[in-house]
C-alpha cells in the first residue's frame, strides 16, 4: 500500500475514534442537566398547553406535590394535535417543524427528559454527513469533510445544544442542508436541484426564524458569484427562494395574528465591552468550553431579571486570546489560498448572520449577537475554515515533514480540548447555556436540606418552578401564589423557602409581620421564610 494512502486511512480511523466519542458524548448523562424554563416550555407547547393560559389550571394558595406540578409536562389523552399546532401558533416566533417532531417522538416513546432531548440529538448526529457533503460542495476534497466531521462532533457548543430539547441541532442541520443544496443547484443548473433547494428554504424558516438572515446569506452569495447580473441562475435563485418564503405566509400570519415577537429581552441595552466578552468566550466555545457560566448571576427581584456583571471568570477565560488568532488565521489562509466561489460562500455565511447581529446590536444596544446558538451559521463557516487550513496542511506533498508533524499535533490538540471540555460539561448538572436556570441546582440542594420543605413562589413564574422541580426530592411541596395574595400555610411545614418572586409578591410577603425574610443563596435566587415568635409563643418557651 502507498505512503499516502495509509496516511490517510489511519487519519479517516482516528476521524471515525473522534465521531465515535462524539456520539457517545451527545447520549451520556442525557437527562443531567437542568431542565431549564426553555426546555419546560416546549414540553408545555408539544403537550398542548398554552403558556398564557396554562398556569390558570393550577390552584393558589394551596399546597401541590411535584408530581402536580408536572402534570402539564406528558402529553394526555385530552390534548391532541390540534392543541399543540394552537400552542404553537401562540409563540409564533418559534418554527413549528421541531415540536411536531417531538410530539410524535413522545407518542411513541413516552414523555421523559431523555425522551424529549433524544430529539435533538438525532438532529446533530445528521449534522455530520451534511457538514462533509457540504465540504465536498466547497473544497472537493473529501479530508476537508473528516476533519470537519471531527470538530463538530467534539465542539462543546455543539454538544450543549444537541443535549438541549429546542430546535437549534435541527436549525444547524437544515443550514448544512441548505448551503449543500445552494451549490449543488449552482453546480447543476437543473429545475430538480432548485426545487430541493427551495424545500430546505421552506423547512429552514419552519424550523427557525432566523434562517431569514442565512437565505439573506445565500442571495449575497449568488449575487456576487454572477457579478450581479440577471443570469438563469440569479433567476432560479430569486424563484427557489421566492417560493420558500411564501410557503411561510401563512406561519406569518399567524405570527402577527398572535402579536408574537421575537423575544423582546434581546433588545435590552447591554454595554459594548460585556457583548464583546461574549462574543469572544461563544467563539471560543466552539472549541474549548471549560468556563462552565458566566460569573455571579444576580437575580434583580425588583427587575425580576437576571443580572450579569459580565468578566474573566476563571483561567481558562484567556484561552479565548490564542483560539480567536487561530480561528483568524485559519480564516485568512482559507480565504488566500481557496477559489473565489469558496471565499464568497465563506464571507456572506459569517457577514449575514454573525456580522449582521453584531452591527445590529452596536447600533441598538440589544444582546442578540451574545447568545451563541443564533450565530450557528457564521460557526459553521468558521470551522470550515479551520477544517480547510488543517487539511492544507497535513497534505503528505507540501511543507517538511517536521512542519507537517506540528500541525498534526495542533489538530490531535484542539480535538482534545474539545473533548476534555465535552467531558466536563456532559458531567455538569448545570452549563452557563442554561443561564436563567443556572442556579437552579444549588438552590435545589438548599430546599433538599430542609425539613418537610415547601416552596413558595409566584404563579406567574410557574415555569421556572416547574424547572426548579426536577431536581427536588419527591417529597417537597408548592404553594403558588398572585402577587397580592396574602401568605396562609393551611398545612404545617418545618422548612418555607421564597423562590423567585414577582417584585410585587417579594413586597408583600416582606411586608407581612409574621415572617422574616432571609436571603440564603450568594446571588438572590431564594431566600428563606422564618416565621416570627408571638408573644403565645414566648410565654409557651417561659
């Protein structure tokens, strides 16, 4: 057998090893992690409830065990198909394509965490032949298509959200899919390709919004490469796309007819240096995630907000310095040495998505661009880029053999730090993606300690209770109440715990003579309900 094609065949095994953990991490420890308010609402909306509405079926002022609590999370046989389309179309701003998978994924398998993220895992294990076949489209080089294979399966940030029960693996999915379906119509010209292509924009905007920004990419994309001329394929372009978009009329018409929007908290005004952090540590994330959560997440009970003083929580932040140049330099080479119809697919992939949020939240002072799972697109490019340089440089025909050797090591090592960070964050009950629930395990341990707890908290936050609820002990209790409820405990409990509140039940119970309110966690998530000695009480004691 040739030098090379042992060389290559032992990359492709040690490629095929890598895909293998990759896999096995996505399955491990499958229902660890905290079920965040996320997750809990899409069991809610596949269940066929209402978020709006959903919370009314629940009775205040009167103590539930956890099992009540979750009744709304498992499909019934009172609630069908057409309840979860009417749960859907409520939150329109959410492509329906996932959850319909997933209630019928639940039909069939039952209604646990397992069950519900299994979903998603299914959708990022596809990911692997789409970003080959997409490498293939772009580099016609089947080693750009395993190296790229590798670096998804072991990419922490993927990982988190293959592991997560939302639609963000199918959104990556459809993406790959679509950018594969763009060059091969580009390259075959025929009415049959084109009509693929126009399929993957219809089922990209059903599975998420954004895929606005991605078709928006693809349309720079064509334009450049026909110089902005009225070609047939500019033509079949504007048609394909044309018709996905209208395939999404009547989603839109729902979507106003509901008054959705797309999640008015991504507007709020964040400072400059706290969205370049995070831009920089999503980036990073990629490849090495070892940060676990941004640090110090304050739960404001007057904003009822979590608040996050945003800075280098650890160490391992600064890796984010060495990997940023990497990934640059990766980019630039790729850029350099690549046709001009890889270039432009590469540039309008990262401009479209990642640049765009990042502009658009300069100008507006909103957060979009910082949350990492809606700059898939301009990651996937970029590891494209890196899959390209590694590939460029483990060729057996250029450079010295020492040269050559030392990009193997590099390679060998970013794989490595990916899974070191897959291994720790598999582990981990708790990830900073789940940001708003961050705390949720502590403050779990905190009412798990307690004797014959009960939780006290605001009916309009039911979903962060019910979040809360699958890390308590079976034996712990609920008591929701309105934000003017007087507190009244008809069944006695040695442990009372505030969690979460409203500003204005947080008020009233602190206004309440009979208790005293005690913060008991560092970043006020819970606090503590003692109750204060009457003077029946002291005389008893004398």
């Amino acid at each position: 057998m040739k030098t090379s094609q042992l060389y290559w065949n032992r990359l492709r095994l040690f490629v095929g090893l890598v895909l293998v953990i990759g896999i096995w991490f996505r399955f491990y420890h499958l229902d660890h992690k905290i079920y965040w308010v996320d997750e809990v609402n899409t069991s809610l909306r596949v269940a066929g409830y209402k978020k709006s509405n959903f919370h009314r079926q629940f009775p205040t002022g009167e103590p539930m065990a956890i099992a009540q609590l979750q009744q709304f999370q498992s499909l019934s046989p009172e609630r069908g198909w057409g309840d979860t389309v009417n749960a859907l179309a409520e939150n329109a701003e959410h492509g329906p394509i996932y959850y319909l998978f997933t209630r019928l994924w639940m039909q069939i398998f039952g209604s646990s965490i397992t069950v519900t993220r299994s979903v998603a895992v299914l959708f990022s294990l596809l990911a692997f032949p789409a970003i080959y076949y997409l490498s293939l489209e772009l580099f016609s080089a089947p080693i750009v298509g395993w190296i790229a294979m590798s670096l998804v399966a072991v990419s922490p940030l993927h990982l988190l959200y293959a592991q997560e029960a939302r639609q963000y693996s199918l959104w990556t999915l459809i993406t790959l899919v679509s950018g594969v379906a763009l060059l091969r119509s580009l390259r075959l010209k025929t009415r049959g390709s084109w009509a693929i292509y126009a399929g993957t924009v219809v089922l990209g905007f059903y599975s998420h919004l954004i895929s606005g920004l991605v078709f928006f990419g693809h349309g720079l994309y064509v334009g450049f490469q026909e110089k902005w001329k009225w070609t047939q394929s500019f033509k079949s372009y504007l048609i394909a796309s044309g018709l996905g978009f209208a395939a999404l009329i009547p989603w839109i018409v729902i979507y106003f007819n509901n008054k959705s929007r797309l999640g008015g908290w991504l507007g709020r005004d964040t400072p400059f240096n706290s969205l370049a952090q995070r831009w920089a540590i999503n980036l990073t994330s990629v490849f090495f995630d070892l940060h676990g959560v941004y640090p110090q997440r304050f739960f404001d009970v007057e904003s009822g907000q979590d608040f996050t003083p945003f800075a280098w929580g650890n160490i391992w932040g600064y890796a984010v310095i060495p990997v940023i140049l990497f990934v640059g330099y990766a980019l630039w080479v790729t850029l350099r040495k690549t046709p001009k119809f890889v270039r432009w697919f590469l540039l309008t992939s990262i401009a479209a998505n990642g640049l765009f949020l990042m502009l658009y939240d300069v100008i507006s002072g909103g957060q979009r661009s910082g949350i990492a799972r809606y700059l898939f697109p301009s990651y996937l490019a970029l590891q494209l880029a890196v899959s390209y340089l590694f590939a460029d440089r483990l060729r057996l025909d250029t450079g010295r053999n020492l040269q050559r050797r030392i990009w193997q090591f590099l390679y060998v090592a970013l794989l490595g730090v990916g899974i070191s960070s897959c291994a720790v964050s598999a582990s981990a009950e708790t990830w900073w993606n789940k940001y708003s629930c961050y705390y949720d395990v502590e403050v779990a341990q905190l009412v798990n300690r307690g004797p014959n707890p009960l939780v006290i908290g605001s009916s309009e936050r039911l979903t962060r209770m019910i979040a809360l609820s699958y890390k308590l002990n079976p034996d712990v209790r609920f008591l929701l109440l309105t934000n003017s409820d007087r507190l009244e405990i008809s069944e006695p409990s040695s442990s009372l715990f505030l969690f979460r509140p409203t500003r204005e039940l947080y008020h009233t119970i602190e206004s309440d003579p009979r208790y005293t309110l005690n913060p008991i966690h560092p970043f006020g998530h819970i606090w503590s309900l003692e109750p204060v000695p009457t003077l029946a009480d002291e005389s008893k004691l004398n």
